[in-house]
C-alpha cells in the first residue's frame, strides 16, 4: 500500500515537472513569476520542504522497481539530503538566495523547461513502466 502511495506521488511529481516545464517553455515570464515564489514567506518554505521530502522518500522506496533503479535512488537520495540542509537554513536566507538566483537563471528559463519536460516525462514514464512490470 505504501509503495502504491509512492508511486502516486511521483506520478503526480512527473505531471508537476512536466506542467511546469511546458509553461517555462511558452510562458517563460509567468515561471519566473512562480519560482521567484518559492520561499516568499515561511509557510511555501516549509511547503517546499515538505514537497521535496515526500518526493525524495518516495524516489528511495520505490527505486528498486524503477528501470533505473540506482540512478532514482541516488536522485531520492540527493532531494532527502538537500533539503535536511535546508532544514537547517533560516528560511529569510533561502528566500534571498531565491530571489537572487531566479532573475539570474531567467536566460535560461526555457532551457530548464525544456529538461523539466524530460524529467516529467522520465518519472512518469518510470511508474507507467514499473506498474506495467
């Protein structure tokens, strides 16, 4: 039950990215937008902390059924430690850096789209085929 609940996270992660994606791709303004949101205020910090958890707990139980199971599981493993980082950091200090980071990686926000459909797409792909098996 709870690898079915894992899995449903990382479909819903995968449609995220891939959703996310396609707006930074047409909309490049509007993605700017939302990600200079991300650690506005403590509580979408601690959302995003949340979110990345959940997702990253869910990558390390569910990569063995994953077609690439050492690579999922390095990925959950990297989300888990980066944000018991964050954890760590006042959440004043993520939303400078964020507000920072965002306006400098504008330039490339359809390149980061165009990847955040490939990651999407990978995800969605990886439970598709892990429920298939």
């Amino acid at each position: 039950m709870i690898e079915g609940l894992a899995l449903a996270v990382l479909s819903i992660a995968g449609t995220y990215f891939t959703a996310l994606g396609a707006v930074s791709l047409w909309r490049p303004h509007e993605a700017k937008k939302f990600l200079l949101g991300f650690a506005s205020s403590p509580t979408r910090h601690c959302g995003e902390l949340a979110a990345r958890f959940v997702v990253g707990g869910s990558l390390v139980l569910v990569a063995p059924r994953l077609f690439h199971p050492a690579g999922f599981s390095l990925a959950g493993w990297a989300l888990l430690i980066t944000t018991a980082g964050l954890l760590v950091v006042p959440w004043r200090w993520h939303q400078r850096f964020a507000q920072r980071a965002v306006p400098r990686t504008a330039p490339y926000i359809p390149l980061m789209g165009a990847c955040a459909v490939c990651l999407g797409g990978l995800l969605v792909a990886a439970v598709v085929l892990s429920l298939a098996a």
